[in-house]
C-alpha cells in the first residue's frame, strides 16, 4: 500500500518562523555573540526543568549542562530568540521551535524528551509555571457543534494518503494497538486490538452497533465483516467518511456499515452496543455529561458499551503546544472525569483496563514508518511539518513512556442488567 | 468445623421493641381495629414505593395491594404503630420490624426485597423522600481513629464463633467470593477469590506485603502459604486479631505472617505490595485521601497494590438501618469517590473489575447456612439478632442484585512504574 502521496502543500499547521533566516537547515556562517544574559538564561532554564542529564549547545558552540548527573543528551540552540522563548514557555515554543529548525536534538529525540518530561514532572518550580502559565494564557478551543467541526478537520482532514503512510494497512487504525504478546507487527497489534474490543463488548450476529468516532471505518467493516452486526459509525470527518465509503462499497460491506458524517451528539435510533474508539479526546471535559445522555438514548436495557481512550491519573489540560498545532480542542480526561458519562444514568463500569505501555509501542511502529518516509512527506507539505509530526509522536511516546498519559478502555452497561459474563477469561481465550 | 457456638447473650443490635407484647411469635388474640386512617397510611406506603406488585396485609387479616400488576409477595404488618411507623421512614424502621417479627414477609423474602428495591428506585416520590431524610435524620458515625474503634468492634466482635457458623470452612473469607463458574461451592469460590487477587498483585517469593483490613486472617495466611511472601496484616477487630494468630501459629505460618492490631493509618515500614480486601467500606468517605497518603508512604517505587470494596454507581449512603444496627460509620464509595485514594500521589489505576453478581452468589450461599443454623443463633443470641442478621444478608442480596450495590477490585500502581505485564491473560491461564 506504499504508494504515493497526493501533493498537499495547501495543509500547513501555520508555525511561524520568526527568525531572519536561522530557519534549521543553515547553520549560521559566523555564529552571532553570546552575551552573559543568554548564558544566565540557559542556566535558568535547566533550573527550571530540575536539572534533567541534558546539555544545551548555544548558537556559538558553547555547552551548558546541568550540575548534577552526566548529560545523555544534547539540545542544540539556534539563536537567542529561541532560548528566550524556551525560558517563557517551554511547553508551548519547544514545538514550535524545534519544528522550524531553532532547535536540533543531537541524539535520540524520544530519549531526550523522555528525560526532559520525568526531569519537569519532578521539577516543582516547573509545575508551578507550568500551571499559572496554563491558567493565564492556554485557552484550548472549546467543542460546542461547529467548533468541533473545525477542530476534527484540523487535524483528520489533511489528507488521507499521508495517514495511509504510516497507520497499518489493513484498517488503517489511528488508536492504541493492543500487544498482548510485544513482538505482534503493527498490522497484528490493530488487529489484535479488534478483537479485543469486540470480544470485551460481547458482539453476536445481527447486533445493531453505533460506533461514535469511526476514524477511516476499519473497525467498523471489521465488526460487520467478522461478527455480522450492524453498524451506524458517526464522525465528522468529511476526507475519513468518504474514504471509510468507499472502502466499504469496495468490500461489499457498504449493506452492513453505514457511515454518517455528523457530530455523536446527534446520535438516532436504538442499539445493542455502543463503541467509541479514541473520540473521547475530541469531545472535551464540559461534554461528558451529554455523550451519557446520548448513550442512555440510544442504548437497549440489555445493551453493552465499551469507551477507549487517552487519559490521565491526575487533571491536566493537552500539552499546549500539542493542541495549538496537532490537536486543537482535545483533552485527556482521568478516570473521575470520566464518571461524568456514567454517573447521571447510573451505568455500571465492569471493566478498566489500562494499555498505555501499548500505546507506546503503537507509536514506535508508527514513528518509524514515518521516517521511513519522510522524504515524501517533505516534499508533499514541508519541512516544518514533518518535523512537527515527529515531534509530536516523539512527544506522545514520551508522555505514555513516563506516566503522564494513560490509555483506558472502559466496558459498561446498564445497572441494572444481570446479564453480564462470569469472568473475563472469554477474553484470553484465543491468545 | 460445625462446632457449637459460644453462648453471647450479652450482644445485642439495641433493636427496640415498641410494642406492647406484640413481638412476632404471637399474632393478637382479637385482632385490633384498622381504620380508614390505617387503609390510607398502607395505600399511601404502596403509592410511595411507586406501586410494586406486593401485598400489605394488615393485622386483621385485610389486604391492600399495589393497582398495577399482580401481587407477587405479601408483606405482613402486625399494628398500627408499625404501618406510622414504615410510611415515616421505611429504609430506616423496616429492618427493625422485621427484627423483632412486627413484619413477617409471606414468600421468599429475598424476592420480597427485590421487588421493593427495584419500585423503590424507580419511584420519584421515594427518591425524593429518601433525600431529603438522609439530609435530615442519617447521619452516619464517623471514622476517627477512636470512633473506628468502636464501629469495628460493634460488628466484627460479636464472636467468632457466630462467624465461623456460616462463613467458609478454610479461610474465614467475610467478603466477596469469586465464582469464574458459578457452580463452584463456597469454598472453591473463596479459593478462587484468593488466588484471583494474587495473580493480580502478580506476588513473587520474598515479596513484602501489607494487608489493611486483615479479617480473621486468611487470605494472610494464604498468601504466605502459596506464595511464600511475608505479610503484615493490620486490624482494628481484636476478637479477628486474637483467632487469626492462633490459626497461625497452629498452621505454623506465625513466622511469615505479622497480625498488628492497629488502624491502617498506622501502618509503618516499606512494602512491595499493598492489599486491602473489604476494608475501604469501613473507610469512610473523608479518609480516602488519607489512605492514599498512607499507600504513597508504604509502597516500593515498582510496588503493586489492590483495593477491593463494595461500591455504587451514583453517591448514596448506605442503606440507614444497615448503617445503624449492622455497620456503623460504613459508606460505599463510587469509583469517582475512590480516586481520592489515587489521584493525589498519580497512582495509575490498570484494571477495576466489578464482580456485583458474585457477591449474590456469595450471600446466597451465606444465608442459606446461616438459615441452617438458625436454631443454634436464636439460642445463643436472640432471635431480633437472628432475624436482623437474614435480613441483612437478605437485602444485600438484593442490592446486588438489583445494581444498587457494586464489587469493585482496582489494581495499581505509581504512575511511573513500567513494570507491568503486556495482557491479563495470567490472570486466566489456571481458569
């Protein structure tokens, strides 16, 4: 499915590039002076991430490394500018920065992000900054209909190929794999995933499915073409319907699938399961309450929910940069928020389970097909976009490595349906 | 182990008996007068329920039934102070009418309890007078360390002996069992529990472990006998403390396994796992946050733990005469309640299971040998003990039954632990 991707220089995720020409690729012919304030800064800035093993490289070669342990790797700083953002809000202008070219990593990126999250989420003077400069400047954009609409396109709606690229080929799943041995391929793991799903939600033939957040459709095809259910998959996702259309007409399970492209919030009709595969990131903490509601509409008494999603152990907003560029809108909620869906209606929980060392591994496979194409993806958007995507599942890989995200899976129904397995060893069956 | 039991007259629920002589055992020579006040007090009882399908037959033998559907169980009330009594505040005065037999249920009392709880809670008139009384007149004993004390001791130091009647043979287990196939006997079930809570902490020989709520000591015992980890195991209960060390010495684990009688808020030195199994009930919930404290304090950086209690779907307090004759201070907590003990110091829930229909199964098994012992507990306590107790049982049957009452086991970890294990499968490969 290697094949090429459509030229798509009209997708850009709008990262300015402030310089007069330190755009990355250049290494400044004469390094410009290093004044004793820019040195006080990069001191302050390692201060202020608690003195993580990492060295910075100023534009004129000098190294500033922290006092403590031996550094294991080494941040190369372009220009002033750049360090001076850095020290304002790290969070923020290292996505940015490191995006354009300002900043280079010598060694490995997911290794000196790794270091740099544990060094910060140790770091008190770091959290405190962090949280006013959460308070005070990062306003996520909100997910009322049409907002939701922009923030979906955003980021699903830049072109179909480019995802082709480096998601797995069979069913092109943009979520948590699910290595239950960790040597599966990509292709197995999604696979392996699925299954998983569909044997936690106890699917039998001719179930009518509602699937809220169906990405490019392979979940749902999968539950039609394995299980003989029906399902209604809902997204908002113009470029992910089409596709997931007709992919579905293409393997004759367009009579089984059918997809609409509207908000989950304008859910019809009555189901004996209710799906939702990493949505919940996209619906946003003042909106639990009313995805309960429509799952109370349109769930059967009898009827199994299962909701799989990035979260947290304790409240905190998206990185910010994260949702400036990548993922405008979303946050990852803990498990107490998202009792928010089921308290009101009095669902019952069954089932938690916790994959985010999955989630890692997922996006090693998926980093490394990125890179594997990278030329093409800088030939078809540009440098800084490819760039930010790699930063971006650097940092996700980072973030799930250490504990600051979680990937839960949450299987529910009713409260007052008795008719529920004995065990779960239904799950473990076949593996 | 169907050995007699101790004589205890000296404990006592404190169920007071109104009434003039008419305690059960004798139905009234002359039946006294119903008035048109007493019809409407039974007829505005059965309205507030929101019209179950039960019968009141009042002490002259006249029947008032729900309009609805077809009575199927008949609720016997034997005066008029009684009926004031039910329609004033019947979840907190029913258990002690039926204590000291001023109601005597015609049927399966179990199927009497169902019924009711499943009108109950779908009626809004009940709701709402259910509300505004827990505001009003419940207000649960607290759990301070001393007041802990006292509300341990009220229920868990009534004699081993009695304990011992009904419970299972081998372990002495007072809570949850774990039927993987429901026809396992109590024993095998209780087995199943252990070894279930085991292969989640995934023990290892050598391993220390903490046991907060240790009851009379089995599952201590167990762990140390199959798994040769070494156990501290904290408890409040005295009469528990004293017989879990005798059964350890006499088993010849005393060495392997320290019985400290003592809160778990005092729980001192460092652990590689921590186990609390039907404790967190006895909590409270102004203490969750507490016990998160105490678990950060005592757990090993890759250290595992588990917490297994009794919850609900939505914030209620237990049950008022529960709260008051059976466990006082008791309190149920929500999943949301219970991250209270997580959130904190970012421990990293990986798996809740709800096992809500074993614990039906568990008190099943419970009554049906406390019914067969019946004889034995009249005459050793009284028969308002007796009857208070089958009603206990009887009622968090229905509970469970009917989804007002859930089981959940939450295994974690600290957030930054990826010592983890790829699937739950071990979990499932004995099954």
């Amino acid at each position: 499915m290697d094949k090429g991707i459509q030229k798509n220089k009209a997708v850009s995720l709008n990262i300015p590039d402030i310089t007069d020409g330190a755009t990355g690729d250049e290494v400044p012919g004469a390094p410009s002076r290093v004044s004793p304030f820019d040195r006080w800064m990069a001191r302050k800035l390692l201060d202020l991430l608690g003195e993580p093993p990492l060295t910075l490289v100023l534009w004129n070669g000098e190294e500033i490394a922290a006092s403590s342990d031996k550094p294991v790797a080494r941040a190369l700083i372009r220009d002033g500018e750049a360090l001076n953002q850095l020290l304002i809000n790290p969070a923020l202008h290292f996505g940015d920065l490191y995006s354009v070219g300002r900043i280079e990593i010598d060694g490995d990126l997911i290794e000196f992000l790794e270091i740099a999250y544990r060094a910060a989420a140790s770091s008190p003077k770091y959290q405190k900054l962090k949280a006013a400069q959460t308070r005070l400047f990062n306003r996520p954009r909100t997910n009322r209909l049409a907002e939701s609409r922009d923030n979906i396109h955003h980021h699903y709606d830049i072109g179909n190929d480019f995802y082709e690229l480096w998601l797995d080929d069979a069913a092109m799943q943009y979520t948590c794999a699910y290595f239950p041995s960790p040597d599966l391929t990509l292709e197995q793991a999604q696979r392996a995933k699925m299954d998983h799903v569909c044997r936690k939600l106890r699917l039998k033939p001719g179930d009518r499915v509602v699937e809220a957040g169906g990405g490019w459709g392979g979940f749902a095809r999968h539950m039609a073409r394995h299980h003989g259910v029906r399902v209604a998959s809902y997204n908002i996702s113009h470029q992910q319907v089409v596709y997931a259309r007709e992919k579905a007409k293409a393997e004759r399970l367009d009579g089984m699938v059918d997809y609409i492209e509207d908000d989950y919030r304008n859910i019809a009709g009555e189901y004996d399961v209710f799906v939702s595969i990493g949505m919940l990131e996209h619906v946003g903490r003042d909106h639990y309450g009313e995805l309960g509601d429509v799952i109370d509409r349109c769930l059967t008494p009898d009827g199994r929910g299962l909701i799989h999603s990035i979260g947290r152990n304790k409240p905190e907003r998206m990185n910010a940069w994260i949702e400036k560029r990548i993922f405008p809108g979303a946050y990852p909620p803990t498990l107490r928020e998202m009792m928010d869906i089921y308290e009101k209606h009095e669902f019952s929980v069954l089932d938690v389970e916790n994959l985010r060392l999955h989630y890692v591994k997922t996006l090693r496979h998926w980093i490394e097909r990125l890179n594997r194409h990278a030329g093409k993806i800088e030939a078809s958007y540009d440098r800084a976009f490819l760039r930010a995507w790699r930063l971006y599942l650097a940092g996700s890989i980072a973030a799930f490595a250490t504990g600051s995200l979680q990937l839960f899976q949450v299987v529910f129904t009713r409260g007052d349906n008795n008719d529920l397995p004995w065990s779960r060893a239904h799950l473990y069956r076949e593996e």
